[in-house]
C-alpha cells in the first residue's frame, strides 16, 4: 500500500497556477501514506531530547541510536512528509523551502507565498466573491463545463477558509443559466424545496433537459438541410431539361435537313408540281402554305407562271444550303 502511494503522487505545483488543485491533491496523498505522516504536517516535529533524572526535559539532543521506538515512527513521519512536499513542486519553488527540516515549516511557508497572511486573504475573499457573484453560464456553453467552474471557484473559496453551503451553489447555478433553460428553472422552483436539492441531483435533471434541447435543434437544422438540398436538386433537374431539350432541338434540325436532301434528289416533273410537291411536304410538318392569289402571277426568281418566288424550286435550293447551315450551327434555347 505504501509503494503504491508513493506512486501515485500528485502533479507537481508550478507557481501560482495550479496551487489550489495541488494542495487539495496533496493532503489527500500525505493522508494515504499513514495518519502519523499528515499529523508531522499539522502538528510538526520536535527533535527527540534528553530527560534528567527527575523527569524533566533538558536543552540537550538525544542521539539517534537512544531513541525509542515511537521516537522513531515520529521522525520517520516528519522525513516522509517533508520528501513528499520536495517531490512535488519545481526547481523554482523548492528554492523556498530548502533549507526547512520540519514538514510543518515547509507547509507553513507555502500557505504564506501563496495564499498570503490575514490580509492578503481577506483582500483575495473579496475580489473571489465578486468574481464568482458575476459569474454566468455561456449561450454556447454546457451544463457540465458550468457545473466545473462553480466547483472550481467552491474550492478556491475553501483554500482561503470560506465554506460555501450547497444551497448557494445550487442557487448561483439556477439564476446563471441562459434563457433557453428558463422553463426548466421555474419548473424545479416550483416543484422542489431549493435548500434539499443536491447539485449534483441539479446537474443531473439540468443535463437531460439540455440533451432534449439539443435533439429538438439537430433536427431542424437536419430539416433545414433538406429542404435546401431538395431546392438544389430541382433547379440542377431545370438546368439538365434544358440542356437535354437544346440537344433535341439541333437532332430536330438535322432530320429537317436529311429530309430537305431526300426532297430534293426527287424526280422534277415541272416547276408547278415540284412547287405543289414541297408545299405539300411542307404541311406534313405543320408549316403554312401561302395559297397563290391567282395561276397567272409571275415568279420574279425564275420569271415562271403559277406560283411565287417564295415557292419557286430554283430559289428553295438556294435557300436550302442556307437553311441547312443555321439548323445545325445555331443552338436553340
């Protein structure tokens, strides 16, 4: 048990920043190696002296080999606790105490350095109250963190000897937290006597509200998230259509063009009939056929009588070449 104690140690105490994590730590270690070791702390050490005959105790040191056995068990106490507190601080600070043989007066100076006299401490209470009355939990923050920094400030108040009742603790807690716990607040007040509630029992019902809080928030953020993706997919949908769309249209133009090809490798009976041929090849696909005012009109492209420039087979292959050329390098929207 002894070996694993040693083993065990505390952190190591660097400066001011971790003291009074180190001294809770360290008293628990001098405890868990023998009770006589944390009493050499407390009540100190006095060097074994020689007794008269009458008794009484004389200003002369009793050899090491004179002592008894509990003598022993003392002095091997005080070299324990003051080996455990060299162990456990750094270069710097064991500068402070290297010349002290007592635990106790190792102890003492510590306490001094950094928990400072009457004074000081009073002057540190203060500025701590202050400190932990403004105290309040972040919007962001987490009951757990919260409940850690109130039991941060618990303890500093206890290293300067203030002990602060649970029922304060558990009411910071309750009139620090954000809005978002409001509901939750007035339901406990209402419901329980706040000076029987444990903080613990707090943190406990204040964490499962928190976890239905955050369920409630992940899941209309992950709604949010669909329906924007959804809003996504529909207009990347739009954009596919159109582009399928301007392909079908140039596939459409080439037909058109083989078609015109097909039209005109026909055999050529007379400009009329060619001309009432394409007209009415024309009307298979829907286009309007201009109708010819009279038989007598006179075509101003090949000076022919029966129809119109317009349905005129010479200037219809002149087109064509044209017409072929804009269907398929033209893209239609």
């Amino acid at each position: 048990m002894e070996k694993e104690a040693f083993i065990s140690k505390p952190p190591l105490l660097v400066g001011n920043s971790n003291y009074d994590y180190w001294k809770s730590r360290m008293i628990a270690y001098l405890k868990s190696i023998d009770s006589k070791t944390w009493k050499a702390v407390l009540k100190g050490w006095e060097h074994p002296v020689i007794v008269d005959k009458e008794g009484k105790s004389t200003l002369e040191l009793k050899p090491e080999e004179d002592w008894s056995k509990e003598e022993d068990e003392l002095a091997l106490a005080n070299s324990r606790a003051i080996n455990a507190i060299y162990n456990c601080i750094d270069k710097h600070i064991f500068k402070l105490i290297k010349k002290c043989a007592l635990a106790k007066e190792a102890w003492t100076v510590l306490e001094n350095v950094h928990e400072g006299n009457s004074k000081v401490k009073m002057s540190r209470l203060q500025l701590l109250t202050t400190k932990f009355e403004n105290l309040r939990m972040k919007g962001d923050g987490s009951i757990q963190e919260f409940h850690m920094t109130i039991l941060d400030f618990d303890n500093q108040f206890d290293a300067l000897g203030e002990k602060i009742p649970e029922e304060k603790l558990v009411r910071k807690m309750l009139r620090s937290l954000p809005k978002k716990f409001d509901m939750k607040v007035t339901a406990i007040e209402e419901a329980k006597d706040i000076s029987e509630i444990k903080l613990d029992e707090l943190v406990g019902s204040l964490q499962t509200y928190e976890g239905a809080i955050d369920e409630k928030l992940e899941k209309k953020t992950k709604s949010i998230a669909f329906v924007t993706n959804a809003e996504k997919d529909d207009q990347q949908g739009e954009s596919v259509s159109e582009d399928d769309m301007s392909t079908e249209m140039v596939l459409l133009g080439k037909q058109f063009n083989k078609l015109l090809k097909k039209m005109d490798k026909r055999p050529k009976t007379s400009a009329g009939n060619t001309g009432r041929n394409i007209n009415g090849n024309f009307r298979k696909f829907g286009l309007e056929e201009k109708d010819s005012q009279s038989k007598e009109v006179q075509c101003h492209e090949c000076e022919g009588y029966g129809h119109i420039k317009s349905e005129c087979p010479t200037f219809l292959k002149k087109q064509k070449k044209g017409l072929t050329v804009t269907c398929v390098g033209t893209k239609l929207i």
